[in-house]
C-alpha cells in the first residue's frame, strides 16, 4: 500500500506535462521560468573508513588472492533459474551437475580456505591431547631432565627471539589489534549509523514535503507563458502589423522611393533648366563684350608695332614674332546660336505647381498606419484568445486541486513515520545485541592476550631470572616460573585455538562471500544486472520491475537504469518510466487549448485597401513630366560649344610670352608699350574670361544634368508608375496572402511559448521535480555503507586478524614448548665434572658406560 501511494504521488509529479507536436518552431523569446524550488539533501552516501581502511584494503588484497575469479553473472543467472530439489533425480541431471561443478570452482578458494580451516579445528585439540597424554609419560619434553649441550644458550636465544617474533605478529601485524580495531569500529559505526539512518529519514520527509511546492511552482509558472503571450497579443500592431508592413514593404518601400526620386528628379531639372537658360545669357553677352576688348588690344598692338622703332635691326625680328601673333587674340567658343529652354522650363514649371513629393508622403503615411490597421481590425478576436488564456489557467488549477495530493501526502507521511518509529524502537535493541556482539569477539580477543600474557610473562621471567652459571636443578624461581608461564600459555593454546578457528572460518566463508557476491557486484552495478535479467526472478515476467509497478512485464525499466538516474538524481517521473501509469495527456491536455488559440489566430482578417500609395494626380504627374520636352534639347551643340575655350589662346601666356620678348628690346618706348599691352590682356582675362569659364562649367553641370535625367524619361516613369501601381495591387489584392503568412509566423510565436513552457515542465520533472536521490540513498545506506562498509569490512578484518592469529599460535606452541626447558628447574642433570673442557663442565654419557644416568641434585645428595 505504501509503495502504491508513493509511486501515486509521484506520478502526480508528471500531471503538468503535456507532449504538444509543434507545427512549427521559430525562435520566439525565451522564457525564464526560474529555478524549480528544492532543497539540498543531507544525507552523503559514502563512507570513508580512515586510518583502518589500509586494513580493510589489505583484506580485499587477500580475498582477491583467495578468489581472483570475476563476478559469475551466468552461474547465478542459471542457478536461481533452475530449480533444485523438486525431485530426486535433479541433481543428477547432467546440466545440474555442471552447474555444481561450477560453483565449486568458483566458490574453489574458500573451499581450500574452510577445509584448511577444518583441518585446524580437528587436528589442534587432537594434538593437544596427544601432547598432553605423550608428557604425563615422561616423553615429548615432560621428563624433567635436560641433557646440556655446547649450543645450548644458542638454541635458548633463538627459541625466545622465534617466540617473541611470533608473539608480536600474533600481537600487532595480524593479530589481536588487527581483530580488536575492526569489533571497535563495527560498535562505532553501529552507534553512529542512528545519525546516518535519521538523515536519510529527513531526506525522505523533503522529498515528499517539497514535491508539492514543486508542482505548484510548475502550475504557477503557466502565468509567465500566459502574461508572455498577453504581452504579445496587447502589442499586435507593433508585432503582426510590423511583420505584415516589414513583408510589403518590400515591393512598396521601393516603389515609393523610386517616386519620391522622381520628384527630386523634377525640382533638379527646373534647376538646371534655369542654370542653362541664365548661362547662355551671360555667355552670349560676355562673349561679344570679350570680342570687342580683344579687338581694341589688337589694334592697338598692331599700332605700337608700325612705330619705327622695330625696323631697326634688334626689333624687327621681334616685333615680326608679334605681329604673326595677334590673330591668336580672338574669341573661340560662339554660344549665340545655341537653342534656347524656355518652353521646356515653362513646362516644368507647370508640373511642379502640383507637389508630387507631399503626394508620396501621404502613400508612405498611409502605408505605415498598417499596425494601426490590424490593431483595430483584431480586437474581437484578441479578446476571445484572452478568454480562452484565461480557461487554460482556470483548467491547471482546477485540475491540480482534484488530485488527492495532500491525501496521498498524509498517507506517506504516516507510513514513513512509522517506519522512523519503528526504526527508533528498534535501534536499542540493535545496539545492545551488538554490544553482546562486541563482548562475544572482544572475550575471543582476550583468549589471546591471555595466551600472549603467559608467553611474554614467560619470556620475561625466563629471560630475567635466567642464570648461566647455574645448573639445570639448581635454576632459581623467577627463571622456573618462566617456564610455567610458557607451558600455560601452550596449554591455553591448545584449548583456545579451534574455538577461535571455528570463528575464524564461519566469518571467513560468511564475510568473504559477502564481499564477492554482493558488495563488489553492486559497487560496478553487475549485481542489478542480474536482477534486470528476464524471466530470472518470476518465471512469466520479463522485467520484473515493470510487472510489480506497472503489471506490465513488457516495459523497459530496469533495477540498474532505476538506480542510476535516482544516483543522478534525475526526476522520479522519468526514473520509473511513469508515463505508462498515468497518461498526462488524458487530464492535461494543452494541445486542445493551443489549437484552440491557433484557430482563432488564423481567422484574423486584416483589409488593407485604404492604404492609398499614389493617387491619380501624382501618377499624371509624373506623366507630364515625362512630356515637357527635355529630352528634345539639342545636348550636342551646347556641349560642342562647352568643350571649347573661351578664347584662341591662353591670354595669361600670351601675355606673359609678350612681356618676355619686350624684354628682348633695346630699353626704349617700345619696350614699355608692349609690357603695357600685356597688362592689358592679363585684365580682360582676369575680368572677362574668368567669369565666362565659371558660366560655362556651370552650364556644363546642368547639361549634362539634363541629358542624363532625360535619358529614356519616359521609360523611367512609366516604371515608376508600374512599380506604385504594382505595388498598390499588392495591398488591394494581394496582401491577404502576404497577411495569412505573417499570421501563421505570429500565431506560431504564441505557441511558441506553451511550447516552451511544456519543454521546461517536462525537463523540470525529468531533472528536478521529485529528485529521487533520497531513494538511491537508501539503497546505497542500506548495501554500500552498512552492509559493506559497516559490517562486512569490519567482519572481514576481524577474521583476518583472529585467524592470523591462530595460525602463529602453532610455531609459538612449538619454540615455547623448546624453550621452557632452559627456563624451568629440573628434576635430575648431568654429571657434572671439572676436568672436562669442552663439555659445559657436564660429563657425557657414554665416557662412563651409562646409557641412562640419572643422579640427584648436588643439594639432594648434601
């Protein structure tokens, strides 16, 4: 029931998404819904062991040692498939027998290990009680003679340096803190998993206190959309009137300036019209004026040059040069006879008493009113797409507030409650079982330290009470308690060691397969892997996840797939595949609403015929324009007379070349007139030409001005006009084609934006809303940190010490067993004699013929 009303609650997650197929995707603006509310999570899955995970690491080196075999996906998989035991011949079924063949090689490490560990526990008491047995008969080492030797204190150094190496392993390396640190810390990290446990509880309790806030964040946030798409519809005229002008403006925009050109082209002609008309005034006068001056100059030169004075000898030639010269002073450029402009001007004139500019004006006034158009040919229809805004945000609400949500939320609340309460009640009693559990391993412990006890007691009595000079019966107390010492600890050895070994080995072959077969596979995610396989945990489901949620065995989803998005902390909606549980489209469906806004949209009709771009006057103006007889100017005669100069030769030369041969005279009269008459020509030209060659580069401007405006005149308005005219068709006739399309593009950025909002809600449940974290948490807590990291790796190290251990207390049996005889007091020795060197001042044996000598002690015999 519990999980039925989470998978409910979860699934309400998903009730605002709605799977729109958009008709069309512009880049309309972007929506900034904000972040969907969450909280962080407290709960850390992972577990850092500190100093003892060298040990922990050392543990793993050694198992993989004992079982290096990888994860056997397929032996599992085949063996929880096959059924055992439903009658007597399936284990003889060659198939099962090859599984069980299987498994003992795979399981071949522990099997060795155990049996080594079997070996241990039968063999150890057995031997025990044979040593014990063979000393009660004077033999292995209980008679309480010792036979000296020459290497004897070399024999006693090692036995006690073997013993105390021994000793310490058994101690420090593998042994006792090895076995205590891992039960000390299985207790600390019992007593701290409380923390652990209450924080993924609270993680659990944000996860279903904060899906609701969630979802309502979603539903709330369908109020940007709507204000978005408000916005947009309140500024129709801007947008859908702007798009539809910007689209006719493409074929109006340059009709209009073609004749707003044309009417520059108008006042530019009567311009230059009248600059022609007052140029050839001015040249016509300024030429016949110029004529007569250089007539005047040439006379007069004429006259300087008869004087006497040039025939003489030094003149002549000169003044020969001159008077070759005067038929240069003359004018060139005749501009008398060039037509005149008048009745073109006046035609001009006539056409600019009607303003054609103001004319184009208006078309542009006109045509740029279009948002002002479609903002009053909309309002009805924008009002009911309002309306139908405002039912989409009426039906969200209602919609959400008939989900059961704060029912499902008290249920699970309840059901969680109680968990953490039994949980709570339940610690207690799993606290003080773990403490029997410390007590237990830490009395095993204390077996071997009692035995370490007793063996470092008796190396330390051995060693200090140890006298060399003193005779084996002769030995004092400290060095005979010694040897006590160590022979208890050997007979504590052999009652304590198979009791320790049994731990040993069911901690052994329990933790170990642990390790391999669950802790391993679920840290590289095998083990779910091995559940995800078909058929494998019911024999009629293929994904047994999706027949418990769904009771649907057909769909995909997966214990892996479910753990990693959850470890990713992705929305629950799309981990558990929900879609298939709970349709969103057969409660939400916004889709119907956009269609119903798409509809509306494209019913808009927009009549543009009033846009007026030329009326008839502005069109008959152009025509007579076209008539006005420019293009009947005789251009060639005026530029023929333009490219001419004004006079035959440059005055300013000729005058300087005058002043320059009278500088060849003999200094005279002669002389000074002839500089005199080139001032004269350096005046006119100054005065008259000057003046002349400005009229004409202006006269050059405007004729040229006008050649290339009357340049196929009438071709060029006759296509201005076909371009207003084509153009006006397009707004009266065309432009509803040109409206629907903007239109479509309009109504497709409305959309646009239940588009995005349906985008950003379907991405917030996928990521975001109802992030099952906490639950791959639990998983994590319960498997990867209690399980593993808590008890197995403690468990596991525990053994490893407590079998090391045990394994050295057998050379320690051994060397304390040799070594208590140079410790204790005997009961009889050797004969003890002077004379011999060599011997340790002990006779041997045989120099006395006796095979067997015993004798009592020197102060028996006293």
């Amino acid at each position: 029931m519990a999980v039925e009303l989470c998978l409910l609650l979860l699934l309400l997650c998903g009730s605002t998404i709605s799977e729109v197929q958009p008709i069309y995707k512009p880049p309309p603006g972007t929506l900034d819904f904000g972040f969907v509310p969450s909280k962080t999570y407290d709960t850390g899955a992972y577990h850092e062991p500190g100093p003892i995970g060298i040990l922990f690491k050392i543990v793993h080196a050694f198992l993989y040692l004992v079982q290096p075999n990888s994860f056997p996906q397929d032996l599992i998989r085949k063996l929880a498939q096959q059924k055992f035991g439903n009658t007597q011949g399936d284990y003889q079924k060659p198939e099962n027998v090859v599984l069980t063949l299987q498994a003992i090689y795979y399981e071949i490490g522990f099997i060795v290990s155990a049996a080594l560990g079997l070996v241990f526990i039968l063999l150890l008491p057995l031997v025990g009680l044979c040593f014990c047995m063979c000393r009660c008969c004077d033999n292995c080492g209980g008679e309480m003679h010792q036979r000296q030797k020459k290497n004897a204190d070399c024999q006693r150094s090692c036995f006690a340096t073997f013993l105390f190496v021994a000793s310490l392993i058994i101690r420090q390396v593998v042994g006792v803190l090895c076995a205590y640190a891992a039960n000390q810390h299985l207790t600390n990290q019992v007593r701290g998993a409380k923390k652990l446990v209450n924080s993924n509880f609270k993680d659990l309790k944000i996860f279903l206190n904060d899906t609701p806030a969630q979802i309502d964040y979603l539903v709330s946030q369908y109020n940007t959309t709507k204000d978005k798409a408000l916005s947009d519809l309140n500024n129709v005229g801007p947008l859908l009137g702007s798009r539809v002008q910007e689209q006719l403006g493409k074929e109006v925009r340059p009709a209009l300036d073609a004749a707003l050109t044309m009417a520059g082209a108008i006042r530019e002609t009567k311009e230059a019209l009248e600059n022609v008309s007052v140029s050839v005034e001015v040249l016509q006068e300024g030429t016949e004026r110029l004529h007569a001056n250089l007539t005047d100059v040439k006379t007069h030169l004429s006259n300087t040059l008869n004087d006497s004075a040039c025939s003489a000898t030094q003149a002549a030639s000169t003044c020969n040069i001159i008077r070759n010269s005067l038929n240069q002073l003359s004018i060139h450029a005749n501009f008398s006879g060039l037509p005149g402009v008048s009745s073109q001007l006046a035609k001009v004139n006539d056409v600019l008493k009607i303003d054609l500019s103001s004319l184009v004006q208006k078309g542009y006034a006109a045509f740029n009113d279009t948002p002002d158009l479609v903002v009053n040919q909309t309002r009805n229809i924008l009002s009911d797409i309002k309306n139908v805004l405002d039912s989409i945000g009426s039906n969200i609400t209602t919609f959400t507030k008939t989900l059961p949500v704060q029912k499902i939320l008290a249920d699970l609340t309840v059901y969680l409650t109680q968990s953490e309460a039994y949980v709570q009640d339940y610690f207690p009693i799993v606290e003080q079982y773990d403490f029997y559990r410390w007590l237990g391993c830490l009395i095993l412990c204390c077996m071997l330290v009692l035995i370490l006890v007793f063996y470092y007691l008796g190396l330390l009595c051995g060693t200090c009470g140890y006298d060399k000079h003193a005779s084996p019966t002769t030995r004092g107390c400290i060095s005979n308690t010694g040897g006590n010492f160590l022979m208890a600890g050997v007979g504590f050895s052999f009652l304590f060691s198979w009791v320790l070994m049994i731990v040993v080995v069911l901690t052994f072959v329990t933790g170990g397969n642990v390790e391999k077969l669950v802790c391993e596979p679920f840290e590289d995610k095998t083990l779910f892997k091995i559940l995800d396989t078909p058929y494998l945990l019911n024999q009629h489901w293929k994904n047994y996840l999706s027949g418990i949620l769904f009771k649907n065995p057909d769909i995909n989803l997966t214990f892996e797939k479910v753990y990693s998005d959850c470890k990713e902390n992705k929305g629950i909606y799309t981990s558990l595949q929900l879609e298939h549980l709970f349709n969103i489209n057969e409660f939400l469906n916004i889709s119907m609403y956009t269609e119903d806004v798409a509809l509306k949209i494209e019913h808009i009709q927009i009549n543009l015929s009033k846009i007026i771009l030329l009326d008839e006057i502005g069109k008959e103006n152009l025509l007579n324009f076209s008539s006005s007889g420019i293009e009947g100017i005789n251009f060639a005669a005026y530029l023929a007379e333009i490219n001419k100069s004004v006079t035959k030769v440059d005055l300013l030369s000729f005058a300087n070349d005058l002043e320059a041969r009278a500088d060849q005279l003999p200094k005279g009269a002669l002389e000074n007139a002839l500089k005199g008459h080139a001032n004269s020509i350096r005046m006119i030209h100054n005065q008259q030409v000057v003046p002349l060659e400005q009229a004409m580069s202006t006269l050059n401007q405007s004729i040229r001005l006008l050649k290339r405006t009357s340049s196929e005149l009438t071709v060029k308005v006759k296509n201005v006009i076909s371009a207003v005219n084509t153009a006006q068709l397009l707004i009266n006739n065309n432009a509803s084609l040109v409206i629907v399309q903007e239109t479509k593009k309009y109504m497709d950025t409305i959309v646009g934006y239940f588009e995005q909002y349906i985008e950003w809600v379907k991405e917030s449940i996928a990521m975001e809303v109802a992030a099952c974290k906490p639950i791959a948490n639990v998983i994590d807590t319960a498997v990867d940190i209690f399980l593993c990291s808590y008890v197995t790796d403690s468990v596991n190290t525990f053994w490893f010490g407590l079998g090391g251990s045990s394994m050295f207390l057998i050379p320690a049996i051994i060397f304390a067993v040799k070594l208590s005889k140079y410790y204790r007091r005997m009961d009889t020795e050797d004969v003890y004699d002077d004379t011999e060197n060599g011997n340790n001042g002990y006779h041997k044996e045989h120099l006395y013929g006796i095979h067997n000598p015993v004798f009592t002690s020197s102060v028996e015999q006293w």
